[in-house]
C-alpha cells in the first residue's frame, strides 16, 4: 500500500482522504456481512453466510484494484518526476547517487573496474549572461538528450547541479570511457546550437578495493578541472588509480 512518504506534499491531503474512505467502506461491507451472517441478528445460515463470503470478497477485491490504480497511475509519476530533472530527463543528485552505488557496489563484488566521469559544459555562465536563461536552458534540454542517447542502460548518467553532470561507467576502461566522451564532444559541436565541455575521467581498477566511490569522484572532478585549465573542451584522464581518503570514515569526504 503506498505510504504518504512515497509522494509529494501536495497530494497527500487527497490520498489521505481516498484511503479514509476505503476504511469506511471497508467497515460498512464488514458489518453487513456480519449483519447478514446472522452475528448481530438471529438470521438462518446457508444462503445468508455465502451471501456475507461474497459481499467480503468483493470489498476485498475493490481496495487491491483502488491499490493498484493508485501506485500506478498516482504515485509512480509523483515518484519519477520527484527522481528525474525536468529540463534534460536525467537524474536528479539525490537518485543519481542511490543509482551509482547500486552499480558501484555491484561491479566491486563482480572485480570489474568502475570508471566516473564528471563533466562541465563549458562557458554556461557566459551563454546564460549574453543570450538569457532560455538558450541555457535549451542547451541544458540539447545536452541531456544527447547523453541519453548514447548512455547504456548498464551505466548511470544524471545531472548533479547546474552545468555539471556524472556518468559512472560499470566495467569500462579509461580508454573506452574516453573516446565515447570524445563522440560526445564532436555530437555537441556539430550540432544547430553548438557548445562544448570538459571532462574528468578517473577509473577505480579491480584490485584497489580501498578505493571509494567518493575517492572515484574526487579523482574525475580533479582532471576535469585539469581540463578547464588546459583550455576547456577537452577529456583528461586522471593519471593514476584514485588514492583512498586518509580522513576516518566520519570526517572524510562523502558525496
């Protein structure tokens, strides 16, 4: 049964009104039934008693269709938009990074590599500034489609804030990750309204099990502001495995 937790505020005042009168209509089948079954009356059985089976089962029936309908057609859309940013149909901070663990962990017990790659449209303060917030926005809308495009399922791609974005790539080298940000890069330049990005790309390899997801991230944000520096649009490998944080478990660094 969906909980309150499960959708926004403002539809809770409806769900719970839906669900008060479930339980009163509950009750009501209940006590007819009963009513009819003789527990309140001294009414004959046989007929009366399937009469009171079939009155139960059919109230049943109609709070798990209500059920039903109501995690479908309610909660699951309250649910995706609360998860995907609306403007490139990505995912949001908070599912992106339930999503990337999943993977994170998953390719850590299988000792396949882990690569991240941490982006950042180039000059988007600039493109906001000289041509307003739409063409940002649309740039934004251009971008996401484009990463949907070429992101396998297997992988997780979401915006994490403003211009920046994270793919983590399960099971892909550094080299693949590479030169299919490469393509992406040549997509975004040579389409009607052009622009570029820079990336950092860091790979966590199978027999570095100290690495954290957090070390992972912290090396792929490291080079991709190693490519700002360089000149912008461009992809920087991280030169080295992700060095595992020092700092207690409390006081590192936790994305």
């Amino acid at each position: 049964m969906p909980g309150f937790d499960d959708v926004e505020p403002p539809l809770r005042p409806r769900l719970g009104r839906l669900w008060l009168s479930e339980v009163v209509v509950l009750a009501a089948l209940v006590g007819t039934s009963r009513l009819l079954a003789g527990w309140w009356l001294p009414l004959p059985g046989g007929l009366l008693w399937r009469l009171s089976a079939a009155v139960g089962s059919l109230g049943a029936l109609l709070l798990l269709v209500d059920h039903v309908l109501v995690a479908r057609y309610v909660v699951a859309p309250w649910r995706r938009r609360a998860a995907v940013d609306p403007l490139t149909g990505l995912l949001r901070p908070e599912a992106f990074w339930a999503a990337a663990c999943a993977v994170w962990d998953g390719n850590r017990r299988a000792h396949r590599p882990c690569t991240f790659a941490f982006i950042d449209l180039d000059d988007f303060k600039r493109v906001n500034d000289t041509a307003g917030h739409a063409a940002g926005d649309a740039v934004l809308m251009i971008f996401g489609g484009l990463l949907r495009a070429v992101v396998p399922r297997s992988d997780v791609v979401g915006r994490l804030g403003g211009e920046e974005f994270g793919w983590l790539l399960g099971g892909a080298s550094p080299v693949s990750a590479q030169t299919a940000l490469e393509r992406l890069l040549l997509r975004c330049r040579s389409g009607a309204r052009t622009f570029s990005f820079s990336a950092g790309v860091a790979t966590a390899p199978p027999d570095a099990p100290d690495v954290t997801l957090g070390d992972l991230v912290a090396a792929a944000e490291a080079a991709c502001y190693a490519a700002k520096r360089a000149g912008k649009g461009r992809i920087v490998v991280a030169p080295a495995a992700p060095q595992p944080d020092p700092r207690p478990p409390e006081t590192a660094r936790r994305r």
